[in-house]
C-alpha cells in the first residue's frame, strides 16, 4: 500500500453518503507516499497520518481542520493548503524532517502550540496577515531557519518561538507588544536582536544559552 485515492462519497443501500472526515489515526504508521484527498472532505483528524511515508499532500478548499500530529514525524516535502483552512492543531506538522516551505493560506485563524517543531529543513514559513500571535514553540528546533520575517501583524511572540532554532539574526517589527519566556533560548547562531518601542512585556530567560549573541539593539525607553 503507497498510494491511497479517497473518494468523495460512499453508496449505501441506494444513497450516495459524503466523505467529509478522516478519522483519527486512519492511518498512522501505515507505509503509504501519496494521497488524494476528496474536495468534500471537511476535517483531517488527530494522528490521521502520522508516522507515513508521504511526500506530499494538497489539502482541499472544502477542509477547515487540520488535526493535531495529523502529518507529524512524516517524510513530507511539499504542503500546499487551500484557502479554507481555518484551523492548525497542535503539532500538525512536528517533525516532518524533510519540509522546506510553506505557506499558510488567509483563511488560517488558529494555530496551536508546536505546529512546525522540529522541522529541522524549514526554511521558510509565510503565515496569514490576520495572524495575532504566533505561539508556543511554533519554531522550536527548526535547526536550517536561519533568518525569519516576523508579519507585521503579529502582536505576541509566545514562549519558546524560536528556541533551539538556527537563527542568526532577527529584526523584531513594530507592533509586537509581548515577548515570552525562552524565545530565542538555545540559539547558539544568534548574534544580533532588534526590539522595537512596542515591545511591552518581556518574559524571563529569553536570551539564555546564546552564545554568539553579540549585538541587542533596543529602544531608548527599555534602557535602563
């Protein structure tokens, strides 16, 4: 089993019944590369493919739900999201060590904790400019990010973002209000920080174990 085609609906006794779920861990650990996926299917639930052997996944318009660890610890490559995708659980895509890009669609509202951990191919992530926070560990591990654009729309880093990741530098834009605890702990690439006059709540150990961290630029009212 590699390739597996969901089909739309089911026939039963005379009555055509839509295909709007996977259910979860449908089929976690199951040896499958490739999936079509059925432009009625709504949700995508916890661990459905998990521990797969996927390459690649398109998900439907029609979805809204990407389930937690749904795709986590898989091969997985290219992920193209559809305008529709309202909601990312937790862990979706932890670990999916060979992931590069992605871009998350408009219609993306929640995001949960973890959602790109240890990714440790990650490159780039373009998150939807209605996007209020990024949050816990969202970042965390993803060893070849080694630069990132925070959106400006973003108002709260929460803890552990970046931590552990490859950044180098990082140039915080106007508008972020809060920066949480172990943000950029374990950066040990980091050299250089901007932090802008918004910034209104500092969590502890942000810097911790930054060894190369050199320069932090600050505004004159967080000098003290």
């Amino acid at each position: 089993l590699s390739h597996v085609k969901i089909w739309g609906g089911i026939s039963y006794k005379g009555a055509v019944y839509p295909v709007t779920c996977i259910a979860a861990g449908a089929f976690y650990r199951e040896p499958i590369t490739s999936v079509e996926l059925p432009s009625t299917l709504q949700e995508i639930q916890e661990r459905s493919f998990m521990h797969t052997q996927l390459k690649s996944v398109v998900i439907p318009a029609s979805t809204w739900r990407i389930g937690a660890s749904s795709f986590a610890a898989t091969p997985i490559e290219s992920v193209r999201m559809s305008n529709g995708v309202r909601k990312i659980e937790g862990s979706a895509f932890a670990g999916c060590y060979k992931l590069t890009r992605v871009t998350l669609p408009e219609s993306v509202s929640n995001i949960d904790r973890n959602v790109f951990y240890d990714c440790t191919a990650l490159t780039e992530v373009v998150l939807p400019r209605n996007l209020k926070t990024i949050p816990v560990e969202t970042f965390r591990g993803c060893k070849s990010l080694t630069s990132y654009s925070i959106p400006g729309n973003i108002e709260t880093i929460e803890n552990g973002v970046f931590m552990e990741s490859g950044l180098t530098s990082i140039n915080i834009p106007l508008g972020v209000k809060s920066i949480g605890d172990h943000v950029f702990s374990n950066c040990t690439n980091l050299t250089k920080v901007t932090i802008p006059s918004s910034v209104e709540n500092f969590g502890d150990f942000i810097f911790v174990f930054c060894e190369k961290l050199k320069t932090v630029y600050v505004h004159e009212k967080h000098k003290t």
